[in-house]
C-alpha cells in the first residue's frame, strides 16, 4: 500500500468535506470522526440520522430490515410481502442465510417468494382484498404454522389496515398464527427501524407461546446470528461440541418453534447487538433471562465467547470441556495464520458494514497482522460505536406504529443527558443497572477514521487517497471500488464464501484474503477509458 506522506486523518476529513455546501458538511462533519479515544474518553460520534437527500448512500429500508434481515432467515413461517413484486423479489434468498430442513417433516418455504404483486387497480381501490386472498392461498396450499405479512411503502402510503386483516385471517383459522410487520420501507432512517418493528413484534406475537421444557443443559439463545454462508452452522458445531445447548437462534436457520421457546432458556448470547438487543432486554424485562455479549467472528473472539458463555454458567464441566475445544481446535487455525502471516502482515484494510460486522470483522484481520484504517456503519446507534451503558429494560411503547419516535426515544434514554462515569455511578447507587459491551471506536486505533453513512462519493475520496490493500462493503460498493483498483470483499453476502465465523470460518477466511490482497491481477489492471481515450466522451458545455 501506498504510504501515506503528508496527510494526516484531520487532513482526509477535511478533504472529504471540502467539495459539500456549507451546512451538508457541517451535518457530515459530526458523522465522521478522527478517533481519539484515549482511556473512557470516547468521543461522540452522531448516529441513526437522516441521509441528506443527494447523497448516494450505502443504506436501505425499513422493510429490508424487518422482512429480509430479521425475518427472512426463519423457514416455516410464510412470508408475504404486501407490495409491488420487486421489494419480495430482491429481498429474496439475496442475503445468502441457509438452512438446513433435512429433518423429519421439517418444513422449509424458502425457495418461495410471496407477494401480493400489487397493481395500479390496488393502489387505487385498495389492496386489502388481494392481501386476504394470498393469505388464503397460503394456508390452502401449506398449512403452515405462522403466516406474516409485510408492509412495502405504498401500503402505508394507501392505509390498507394488514393488521386488520391479520386478525381476521387468524381467527378465521384458528391453527395458524398471522401476523403483520408496519414495516414500511419510508419508515426511520434505515434498516434499523425494521428490526425494531421485527423484533417488537415477533416478542408480542410469538415469544412465549410454548412452554414445554427444552431437552439439554446450559441452554442458550443465540441473538442477532442470521447463519450467512453458514456462520451459524459452524457456531452449532463448536457449541455442540461443549456441550451447551443452542435453543433458539434468532434468526439463522430458525424455526418458528425456536422463537415461541426461547423464554426457556438460561442466558442469550448477543451476536449482533444491532438488530436484536430489543430482544435480549425484553427477554431479560418479561422473563428474567440475563444476556451476554458475544463475538464469533475470529478464532480468539470465539475462545472469549465461549469462556464467557461458560463464565456465566460456573459449571467446572463445562470450563473444562471449553478449554478442551479451544485446544483442539486452535492448532489448524493457528497453522494457516503461520502460513499466510508473512504474506499478510502490515496490509490495511476498511470496513463499511451495517451494523455490526465492521467492528467484528476487525479482529480476523488482526489476526492476520492487518490494520483497520477507517472503519463505520450504515444504521449503528450510537451505543455500537461508543460500547457504553445501556439501561436494560428500555420503556418503549412497543405498539406505536411509529418507530422512528421509538428508535429516537430508545437512543434518548440511553444517552440524553450524556452521562459520565460519576452520573453513571450515582444511577447505579440509586438502583439503576447497566451494562458494558465492546465498541468499534474504543476498540479502534488511534488516529483512524470512523466514519458513520458513508457514501460513494466518500467511498472514492477515501480509497482515492489512502488506497487501502482491501475494501470490505456491500453489493453496491463492489464493482465501483474494483474499477479503482482496490480489491473488494463483500462482507454481508460474502460474494460466493463462508462460512467465516468459528474456527473453521477464520481458516476460510485467511485464505481468501491472503489470496485477495496478495493478487497481481490488480497491478495489470487498466480502466478500458485510459487504454482507449476514444471511448471517453467530451461534453461541451453551451
Ligand atoms: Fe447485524 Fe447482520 Fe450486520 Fe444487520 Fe444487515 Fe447482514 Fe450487515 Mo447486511 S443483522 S447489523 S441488517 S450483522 S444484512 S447479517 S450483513 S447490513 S453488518
Ligand atoms: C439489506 C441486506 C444486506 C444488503 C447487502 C449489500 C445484506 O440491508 O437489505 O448491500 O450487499 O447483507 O444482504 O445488508
């Protein structure tokens, strides 16, 4: 990589804001932060807000969030999309979250798309109709458990009432559980707010609905593991391994069942605080079920996880068979980290990721001797980025159909007035709990760039200077950041790879980025344009 000589951080921030009108790069200038968190000193950083309208963002919607991340992974419920067809087309199978139904009379309607497909006629008259009709079709043709419904913007915009025509459904079959997400994709600012509507909803509607006890000891709920390319099936593996039981995923590979027991667990493990720590407080409020956090991403980060996992319990058996894993398991890892090590050492890296996985990520390429340089979310609150204390027990009101409120009032509990160390020890005298967690910028370098919502223009100024030896973001980021010259690893879907969790996900993934960074194929590369100037179009301005 290219050495960086006369910039400073300071100096790329002010770069990247110098071509912004006056009051875009002020709003801007709060979302992107030269790390200086020194000791408890965090800086703050301003998060959950608005795209400026213009700006080419890396986000998406509301309805992504609740029916693609929360609620697409979960096999046995049907799943409609109430909308035009291309929001239940593109949020299909996309994510690249598996399943494995291979057991006895497991059902699986992934390999479905559903969708109401509205028209011009239910925009104009109503869609309500069509809505009940599809559902009915649903249960005619599969009988399923659980029938969800999803909102796209032009419902909310047209005021067809699914919530209504949910609870007709249901109480017309009596067998089947129906319920409806006011996921609207306009909805908040990003993502965020459709875990939210996901999470409130699938708590209200379906956690708790069975109370037969689970077989096994030390059962668990893995919160916020969505089993991309896998990642949750190597987490099973190594969780079986120790013997503690995984009873409900939320949501990789999950089952319907899995969420109505999860109240019969003894602690939730939290992978991705992001999108499910509504959840784990109302499991702890409601049922008492305390929650931890955990990292599987990265071969220490998942021997931590699971000696906290085992720390909770105090079971000498269990610390015993964890360290036993940990050790028959870390030679292979430890093999391949010798292996690409010289090869790896010293390559920089940036990650734009959603909501958790840039931080996440950052300890596999430690691992691998690489150093995070800039680093940031699309939809992260602030607590993500800052690991802070968050009141368990956050009083929302869980049935307001408008999350944007919510999503505000929940960050404002958390941190309006921002408490320091002195308030938070007199909260805590006066009976108040909290609870500490990692976050990216305290866990970030000195003088990287964190940066929150960035987008293409950014993105380009970014690698443009600091020419990274690999960029880590979506889909949408891919092939613009290829056509600079930088390789690019997609981190949501992980292009065609993974798993990358677990021991056998870190050897995967060290490989794969060896190869990556140490490619010539990028040195050989030219743009078609700068080999042919033919091809590049003079416009002329009148
Ligand atoms: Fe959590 Fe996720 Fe992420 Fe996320 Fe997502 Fe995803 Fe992501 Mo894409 S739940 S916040 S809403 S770790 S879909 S599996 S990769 S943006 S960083
Ligand atoms: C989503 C899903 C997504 C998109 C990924 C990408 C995913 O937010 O709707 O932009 O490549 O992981 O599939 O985050």
């Amino acid at each position: 990589a290219k050495k960086l000589v006369n910039w400073t951080p300071t100096d790329i921030k002010a770069d990247m804001l110098a071509k912004y009108p006056p009051k875009v790069a002020r709003k801007r200038a709060s979302q992107i932060l030269v790390n200086e968190a020194l000791g408890n000193e965090t800086p703050e950083i301003s998060a959950n807000v608005r795209t400026i309208p213009g700006i080419i963002t890396m986000r998406g919607c509301t309805y992504a969030g609740c029916k693609g991340v929360i609620l697409g992974p979960t096999r046995d419920i049907v799943n409609i999309t109430h909308g035009p067809i291309g929001c239940g087309f593109y949020s299909w199978m996309t994510r690249r979250n598996q399943t494995d139904a291979s057991a006895e009379g497991a059902e699986n309607f992934m390999p479905y798309c559903f969708s109401t497909d509205m028209q011009d006629q239910d925009i104009i008259f109503g869609g309500e109709k069509k809505l009940q009709a599809a559902i009915q079709e649903a249960y005619d043709l599969f009988h399923p458990k659980a029938i969800a419904i999803f909102a796209t913007c032009p419902v909310g915009l047209i005021g067809d009432d699914i919530h209504a025509v949910a609870r007709k459904m249901k109480a017309k079959f009596g067998d089947c559980n129906v319920f409806a997400f006011s996921c609207e994709g306009y909805k908040g600012v990003s993502q965020s707010a459709g875990h939210h509507i996901a999470n409130n909803k699938i708590f209200s509607e379906v956690v708790g609905e069975n109370d037969a006890e689970k077989p096994g000891e030390f059962k668990i709920n893995l919160l916020g593991e969505y089993n991309i390319g896998g990642d949750g099936f190597e987490i099973d593996r190594i969780l079986k391994k120790c013997g503690i039981t995984n009873i409900s995923t939320f949501s990789g590979n999950s089952t319907y069942d899995q969420f109505a027991s999860a109240h019969k667990a003894d602690l939730s493990a939290v992978m991705c605080h992001r999108s499910i720590n509504y959840v784990a407080d109302m499991l702890e409020t409601k049922f008492g079920i305390p929650w931890i956090k955990v990292n599987f991403i990265g071969a220490k980060s998942t021997a931590k996880s699971l000696r906290k996992i085992a720390e909770y319990f105090g079971d000498p058996g269990l610390t015993a068979r964890v360290e036993e894993v940990i050790a028959e398991e870390m030679p292979a890892v430890e093999a391949v980290i010798d292996d690409v090590l010289p090869r790896t050492k010293g390559k920089t890296a940036m990650l734009f990721v959603g909501g958790s996985r840039a931080h996440h990520y950052q300890d596999l390429f430690a691992e691998m001797g690489m150093k995070t340089l800039a680093a940031g979310y699309e939809f992260a609150h602030r607590d993500d980025y800052e690991g802070r204390q968050v009141i368990p027990g956050l009083k929302v009101d869980a049935d307001s159909r408008n999350i944007e409120e919510i999503e505000v009032k929940a960050d404002e509990q958390r941190y309006a007035p921002r408490k320091t160390s002195e308030e938070m020890a007199k909260l805590e005298a006066a009976g108040l709990k909290f609870k500490e967690y990692d976050g990216l910028i305290p866990d970030m370098d000195h003088q990287t760039l964190v940066i929150d919502d960035l987008n293409q223009y950014e993105a380009e100024k970014l690698v443009e200077i600091i020419k990274p030896d690999v960029f880590c973001a979506g889909i949408k980021e891919k092939f613009s950041i290829q056509k600079l010259g930088i390789p690019m690893k997609q981190l949501h879907s992980y292009d065609s790879g993974g798993p990358y969790a677990g021991f056998q996900g870190a050897v995967n993934f060290y490989h794969e980025i060896d190869r990556l960074v140490n490619s010539k194929v990028w040195s050989y590369m030219k743009a078609p344009w700068q080999e042919n100037p033919e091809l590049s179009a003079t416009y002329v301005w009148e």
